[in-house]
C-alpha cells in the first residue's frame, strides 16, 4: 500500500474512532435496554421497532418484518459502488440471569408451550447496539460513501425448535441478499473467550456446523430378572454410544479437522425391574469440514444399525441437518484483517482457533463471500480462560469493548466499499 493509502486510511480510522467515542454512551444505553427486555426467537418484536426507528430516524431505508421479525436497512452512499452487508441477530436464550447488574432480566415468555426466564446470555444485545452505532456513524458519512451499505437486524439465530427456518434463511427468502445484492457480508461475535477489544478471526472454518441426531433403539420388554427373554436396548444403547465415540478418535484424520460427536440425552424404561421395548438417543455434531461432516453421518448409520442388529434389536438414526461451517472466505478474509489492523489497530487483532460453536451466518455466507470475528468483551481483571462463557447464566459484558465493534464493522464497510469501487 502506497504512502497516500496509508495516509487515508489513517485518517479515516480516525474519524470513525472519534464517531465511536462520541456515541459510546448512547451504544451502551442501548445495549442495555435490550439487554433488560430480551426476546427469544421470532419474537423479537421489541427489539426490532427499536432499531428500525433508529435507522429512520437517521434517514436509512427501512423495511420490517424481513423473516418474520427482522429488519432490513438500505444506506444509499453519495457516490455510486459495490453493495456491502453488516448483520446483527437479535434473539435471547430461555437463560435465568445469575448476572447482578441494574439492568439485569427479570423477563419472561413461552418456549415450546414452556414459562421460561428470558436473557441474553449470548450477547446479542450488544450486537443489536453495536450495529445501531455503526448505522449512526455511516449516516453521519453518507456523502462519502461510494456504493450502499445493507444492515441485517436478524431474528432466530439460536433456533426455534420448531420446524421453522432459521433467522438468516427466513431473511434470505424474504430477499434481504436480493435487493439490493451485496457482494461481502461482515459479521461479528462478542466472546468471553477473548480479553476485552481484541478481534480474532481467521480464514476458512472458524465456526463448526451443526447438526441433531436422534437414535431410536427398539428392542423387546421382559422382566429385568430374565434378560433372555427379550431384547434389552439399554445395553444396546450403551454399546452403541461407545462405538460412536470411536468415529472422530479412531476413524477420522484428526489432523484433517476438528470434530465432535456427543450424545447428550438417553430416555428409554420406567421402572428398575422391567426392560424396556424402547431406548431414545439425542445428541450432536460439530464438525468444520463438509466433506468430513458427509462422512460421519454415513459411518453414524452404519455403525448404529450393525450393533443394533449384532444385539438383536433395531435402530433407526435420524440425523437432522442444522447449520453449515462458517466459512470466512479466504481472500476476504486476508484482505479484511488488514482493514480490520487500520480501523482498530494491528495489536488488537489476533488469530482464532477453530470454534466448535455453530452460527447461522455461515448460511449468509454461503450466499456471498463472507467474513465473521470475534469481539472479546472479558473485563481487563479477568481470564478469558476462566470467564463464564456464552450461554452461561453468568454471561457478562464488559462495555468499553462495544466502541471496537462499532470502529470495527463501520470501518471494514466503509473501506471495502472504497477498495470495490
């Protein structure tokens, strides 16, 4: 990059740092405020009206119910230019806070026919806020733009559990990628995982995909004193959870990729002295290769049903596909660390380890080439390593780390607009 590049790039870092600051406040007004009244998914409507009113208010385009809940914001910049999109999901977790703070959630709503207490153990109010701040400092800077940015205000990326879609299909299928088309989507995560204001990303699989299984096990019931009589699937099912664990530690590369395969839930008899006909597995795959995700599915069904068989019993598996990897694309990303290095500072941005969390961004990105980081907000007198993680009842935001994420994703817009046109 030439003198003069650096020179405006510099210069534009820190215009956008002295818009972050001046807002900070408001940022995390914000962010509290949908922290206290936080919503599950598609039922974000609170949260919704509340940044589209703000994107009105600063003369963006708006259109709602995008997916359902979502929004769906247009910034026209002064110039003509390639279109960018920024994301934001919206939605909280069936989580009783454990967090005593002022603004601390004494919500609650129905899940899957449930009473639940409601928060944002995940951190998504601070996404909703940081992109309110990155709308307020691009509007402030509209005649500058070359092109338009998108803003992607996302329902459901936890899951509904359901059967409906997720927050970035339902925005997909609703046109939020069609009018108008970006070409590079930019998203982000906040994690306790990093110390406060420092990014971590990398290119290829950052984040697993993830997908639900569920095993049936049918045996025959007898009485528990004569085993012989029937088909026991509880021993069964016990042969058949430790073979699986076999598949990632024994029949995998493990240098090829990272992969999970738990089974989290047994249901199966109602009483000490009767084998049952039926035993119930559920569980989960995490795994950041496509190709190696293919694969396991087919060694899960072929493992489960010889045992099965061996036993005299007979499974079914059905594997419910979830979210693909989330993919940040190579040169996207290469180039993005960069801008990320000029908008915040090279020593604030580091390499990620592959997560074995899922995300529905990867299913935005699938669409375009796509770029996903992490915001760590673990306050400066904690470890990151020691720090109740995400979904935790004890999940916990430290704030000045919010003013990054708005430099961050204002910056990279802005500057990937400058470096299309």
């Amino acid at each position: 990059m030439d003198t003069m590049s650096l020179a405006a790039g510099s210069a534009l870092s820190d215009r956008i740092s002295e818009a972050a600051l001046a807002i900070e406040d408001k940022v995390i007004a914000w962010r509290r405020d949908i922290h206290e009244h936080p919503e599950l998914s598609y039922q974000e409507t609170r949260t919704a009206s509340l940044a589209a009113d703000h994107l009105k208010k600063l003369g963006i385009e708006v259109k709602t119910g995008v997916g359902l809940t979502g929004v769906l914001g247009i910034l026209k910049g002064g110039k003509p230019g390639p279109v960018v999109a920024l994301r934001a999901d919206m939605d909280a977790l069936p989580v009783e806070e454990r967090v005593d703070v002022p603004f601390k959630s004494k919500a609650k709503a129905t899940w899957l026919g449930q009473t639940v207490p409601v928060m944002h153990a995940c951190g998504h109010d601070a996404h909703v806020a940081i992109l309110m701040g990155v709308a307020e400092v691009l509007a402030g800077m509209r005649e500058e733009i070359t092109g338009t940015v998108t803003f992607l205000f996302q329902p459901n990326e936890e899951g509904a559990y359901d059967g409906r879609p997720s927050g970035a299909q339902a925005m997909i299928d609703d046109g939020a990628l069609s009018d108008p088309t970006p070409s590079a989507i930019f998203g982000l995560h906040v994690t306790s995982a990093q110390a406060s204001g420092v990014i971590a990303l990398r290119p290829g699989g950052l984040m697993a995909s993830a997908d639900s299984l569920k095993i049936n096990i049918h045996g025959r019931q007898t009485h528990g004193s004569s085993p012989w009589r029937g088909v026991d699937p509880v021993v069964t099912a016990a042969q058949i959870i430790l073979a699986l664990q076999t598949i990632p530690s024994r029949q995998l590369d493990a240098t090829l990729t990272p992969s999970v395969l738990t089974i989290s839930t047994v249901h199966g008899g109602v009483r000490a002295n009767i084998i049952p006909d039926t035993v119930e597995l559920q569980g989960t795959m995490r795994i950041h290769d496509e190709g190696v995700r293919a694969d396991i599915w087919r060694r899960i069904e072929k493992t489960t049903t010889a045992i099965a068989e061996s036993q005299g019993a007979r499974a079914e598996v059905k594997v419910q596909e979830g979210v693909p990897v989330t993919y940040n694309d190579p040169p996207l990303t290469a180039w993005g660390t960069r801008s990320l290095g000029r908008g915040v500072g090279e020593e604030r941005v580091t390499e990620s380890r592959p997560v074995m969390g899922a995300e529905d961004f990867s299913i935005l990105a699938q669409q375009v080439p796509g770029m996903f980081f992490f915001l760590g907000v673990t306050p400066p007198d904690e470890d990151p390593l020691q720090a109740p993680a995400n979904h935790s009842p004890l999940f916990h935001v430290h704030e000045p780390a919010l003013k990054y994420g708005v430099r961050a994703l204002a910056y990279l817009a802005i500057d990937y607009l400058r470096r299309g046109a």
